[in-house]
C-alpha cells in the first residue's frame, strides 16, 4: 500500500495500484473467442430443443439481454434462425442414424399411436444391439400424423414407409406392438410369414384373376413377423384376468371392500392437499397415487399402504373420513402383495431396455408360474385364484412359446443355454442351433469345376462325420459352458452372431411409449403453433440426441 504526500506535509487517502491493462484485455479477447456468434447460436439452440422450450421464449427480452450479458454482445438467435436449424440438424441427425443402422446386423422396431389435442400420431422406434460391447442401442425413427380413421390400411402404409425411409425392412427381425386389435390385424394382413399362429384364421380360396384385376398399393405392404408386447400381455393378465377372478367368488366382497377403501384414500390424497399433510403428519410419509391403467402402478400403491403399522393405517383413515380397513382386509392386501410379487417382478423385468432381451421372456415366464405354484401352500385368501391366472399366463403366452425366434434367443442368451427346456427337448434345439449357425457360414464363389464335384459321401448329409464340425464343436462347447455372462461370447462368434440376430428384438413396447412421454412436453398449447413436421422434428432431435450429436449446425 503506498500513501501520497500532499505539498503541504499532509497524507493523502491511500491508493492501490491499477490493474494491469493486459489482464483485461486478455480475459474480454478470450470471452469473445469462445462466444462467438455460431457458437452463441448452438449452445441456445441445444437449450431450446433438449429442454423443451417454448419458441417465444427466443423472444422475450429478458431472455434475449440474458444471452446478450453472457456472451459478451451477441445477440440470441430467432424464431426463424430456430426452425431453419431444426431443418438441418434433423438432416444431419437423419442421415447419421442411416449411416449407423447400415452397419447393423439385425433391427428390430417398435410402433403405437398416440392422441393429443385431436392429432394422432404413429410413433415408431428401432432398437438394436451394437455387436462389440453386446450393449442395446435404441432410436426414434418417426412419429407422424395420422389422418382420418386408424385403419389397419392406413397404419400397415405407414410403418411400411418408415421402414423404406431408414433402408432397414431387409434386417428387421419383428415389430413391436401392443395387443390393440388395429395392429394384431395389420400384421395378419400384410405379414409375409405364414399367419398359423392366430387362432382365428380362416382358410378361403378365391379366383386369382379376380385378385388381381382388384389389387391396388396396399397388397404390395409386406411387414416382417410382429412380436406382441410381453409387458402389455402380463399387464391384461393382471388388470382384467386377475380382477375378474377376484370379482367373483369367495374373494369377492373381501377384495371390492378393500379396494374401494383403498381407492379412497388415494382419491383423497389426489384431490387434497389437507389430505396430504394428514397423512405426512402421522407418518412423515407420502402415499402414491396409482395409473389406472397400469397394474404395477396398483401394486405398489396397495404395497406402500399396507407397509404402514396397523394403527397408523387407522389414523390415516380417520383422519381422511375413509372407513377403517379391518384387520381381515388389511390380512388380505398383504396376501396379495405377497402371492403376486413375482408377477410385478416380472412386468418391471420387461419394460427394462439395457439388459432385455427377447431371450429373456421365455425363462421370465416360465419361472412366474413355478413361483406362482409355490405360493399355492401359503395362500389363504388366494388360493383359488392362482391356477386361474396361470391358465391365462398359458393363453396369453401360447405364440410366444411356439415361435422359433424366441427359443433360439433364449438359447444363445449365456444365463439360459438350454437349462430352462426340458431333458427331451434339448437335443432337438441343440440341432436347431448347429442349423442355424451354418446358415450363417459364409458360402464360397468358386466356379464349378469337375474338381468340385462332391462325391456320394460328401453329397449325402447322414451319419456319423457328417455336417460343419467345426460349428458343431463351438455349439457343443457354448451349451457345456457354465458362464451367465454375455462377455463369454467373444469365444463362440457364431453363437454371438445368432445371439445378435435373434435378441435384436425387443420383448417390450414399452419404449416407444417414452418415446410418447417427450410429446406431453412438447405438444402443449403453447406450442401448438408448431407444424407437423416441426413437431416431429424436435421430438426425434431431443429422443435421438445421445447418439446423434447436435453440434455444427451454425458453421463458423
């Protein structure tokens, strides 16, 4: 600190030396240097779409002297300058996701239709498992405006064009859908499988001519096998086989009794925020309201309520003015929860996307019933509901154990092999998987030649020493392998490829219902300014941003 006398003899006020004019010279240059204009315009532009915001927001002032203050004077970009960066950046995002579904093996997508403030909308995602780090990779392909009615013409035209769009319809394994009646009838119309599988089929024999004199463009729709969604399969199990068990009978008055008090409850929580802090206050907890149309949603509201002790349950309803649920009905709910742990377990199983594959469902499924019989000698209130629900588990499941692509998932997924089929069946799909795995076998090109005429015992295919040893002996060494884990697969490549073709599929629909769960933030009233296509284009952009980047759309 220096002091400064005046002539006079006396001491100034103190003074600090100036700053270095450099350092700030240095520090505004470098502000400028990572700010500039394109850049301002990428960073805003990946905040409007990954966020979800509204297009006036780019024009609120407040917003605009936020951008401006922050990157030292440029300004922030326009409603205009936006959606013509949307336009390019779904180009480029476009065009990146075919250059990576080029280089894919084995596709699978996933389809549904939504409906929000009188649109419809198809959505439709891909999913497939990248072949090194054996690790699922999904994106959104489209989700676009349907007009008019939900026709199985009109859905079965557009997952058509969706697939052609994305040059994919020659590796897709299967689509995913839910049981709606609209998609079970696109794939039995257009499937170029054979349809044995639906119960319902009829077999008629019409004059070609006439066919053909009435052919337009729907009979050129071919679509690959349709999967149904296993998750949506064990929820009608539970929400509409299961209740209807439990409606009639013995349980019936024990289990409308109990649920309607339940239901009232939650009701009062949903309606109340007095609700909510009654019952915070006797037990510093909050209670979940459940999905109506989700069965797991239930199952883990009735579990959290009966988890309370029994006189705080007391206090709650009193407090809320709901009935007392009596000691037999609270007995009751925890049987429940009980008994159909393993079907929640389940269906939370199935609506995973990392780790689930098509393997996964026939094992699932199978180890449900066994757990299901199981709790037959705990059950008091249940006991005859069980065997109902595993009638229904039989009939929901029938196709899906009798396809072929289901059990050679599973028995190229290393924590099933072949344990989960029976003693006789095993040498068959041992058979079934060597097939397979030759099929894969690259096939020569050499010309014909008197040289490569095979002789009688390489013709025939009967035997002992006959068939590609070599296949057969990887096969065998992978089914008397004991590891669970998919990294022992890097030592049997065509038991992986199988493993990559056949567990493409997803047992799931679940995911192209997230992909819906982004449109509730988008599709508001706020920004029903956007276009069809604008809207589609900001949902894929935001869906697919984890592996298609968003930068470089503002070239410096």
């Amino acid at each position: 600190m220096m002091y400064l006398k005046s002539p006079k003899g006396e001491m100034d006020v103190p003074k600090s030396p100036k700053e270095p004019r450099y350092k700030k010279s240095k520090l505004e240059n470098l502000v400028n240097q990572m700010t500039s204009q394109p850049k301002v315009n990428t960073l805003v532009f990946n905040f409007m779409v990954e966020n979800v915001q509204s297009l006036s927001v780019l024009e609120q002032p407040a917003f605009r002297k936020l951008i401006e203050g922050l990157s030292g004077g440029k300004m922030s970009m326009t409603r205009n300058t936006f959606i013509n960066g949307i336009m390019m950046a779904y180009s480029k995002m476009k065009e990146e996701l075919k250059e990576k579904l080029d280089s894919v093996q084995s596709v699978c997508t996933t389809a549904d239709i939504w409906s929000a403030h009188n649109r419809s909308y198809i959505g439709m995602t891909c999913h497939w498992i990248e072949k090194n780090e054996l690790e699922r990779k999904s994106a959104a392909l489209a989700c676009a405006r349907i007009r008019g009615s939900h026709t199985f013409e009109t859905i079965a035209a557009k997952i058509h064009e969706i697939h052609l769009a994305y040059n994919i319809e020659n590796k897709l394994q299967a689509t995913v859908t839910d049981n709606g009646s609209n998609f079970v009838k696109v794939f039995k119309e257009f499937s170029k499988g054979d349809n044995e599988n639906y119960e319902d089929d009829i077999v008629e024999f019409q004059d070609v001519g006439t066919i053909l004199d009435g052919a337009d463009e729907a009979m050129h729709l071919f679509l690959l096998p349709h999967q149904r969604c296993a998750s949506h399969a064990l929820n009608l199990i539970a929400s509409h086989d299961l209740v209807q068990v439990l409606s009639r009978g013995e349980t019936a008055q024990v289990y409308c009794s109990a649920m309607a008090k339940c239901f009232g409850i939650w009701n009062s929580v949903h309606q109340s925020p007095l609700a909510i802090a009654a019952v915070e206050d006797i037990e510093k907890m909050k209670l979940t309201v459940p999905c109506v149309s989700r069965w797991i949603s239930e199952y883990s509201a009735v579990e959290k309520m009966v988890s309370l002790p029994e006189t705080k349950l007391m206090d709650v309803c009193d407090s809320l003015g709901v009935p007392r649920l009596l000691s037999y009905e609270i007995a009751f709910l925890k049987e429940y929860i009980n008994v159909f742990k393993p079907l929640a377990f389940a269906l939370e199983l199935f609506q995973g996307e990392q780790k689930c594959f098509l393997g996964l469902v026939i094992p699932t499924v199978l180890t449900l019933k066994k757990k299901l019989c199981e709790k037959k000698t705990l059950a008091l209130y249940l006991l005859d509901a069980i065997n109902p629900v595993l009638d229904a588990i039989d009939s929901r499941f029938k196709q899906l154990f009798a396809s072929l692509d289901a059990k050679m998932a599973t028995a190229t997924t290393p924590q099933f092999r072949l344990w989960w089929l029976p003693e006789a069946e095993r040498e068959d799909m041992h058979l079934m998987l060597v097939a397979e795995a030759t099929r894969l076998e690259p096939t020569g090109g050499a010309p014909i030649s008197s040289d490569n005429v095979q002789s009688e015992d390489k013709f025939f295919s009967f035997g002992p020493g006959t068939g590609n040893s070599d296949t057969e002996e990887e096969v065998r060494r992978y089914l008397e392998g004991t590891s669970k884990s998919l990294s022992c697969l890097k030592y049997f490549q065509r038991v992986r490829k199988l493993f990559l073709k056949f567990n493409a599929i997803l047992p799931s629909s679940v995911l192209v219902e997230r992909l819906f769960s982004h449109n509730g933030n988008i599709l508001t009233p706020k920004r029903n300014g956007l276009t069809d296509d604008q809207f589609e284009q900001v949902l894929l952009l935001r869906y697919n941003s984890k592996i298609c980047t968003l930068d470089k759309i503002f070239p410096e």
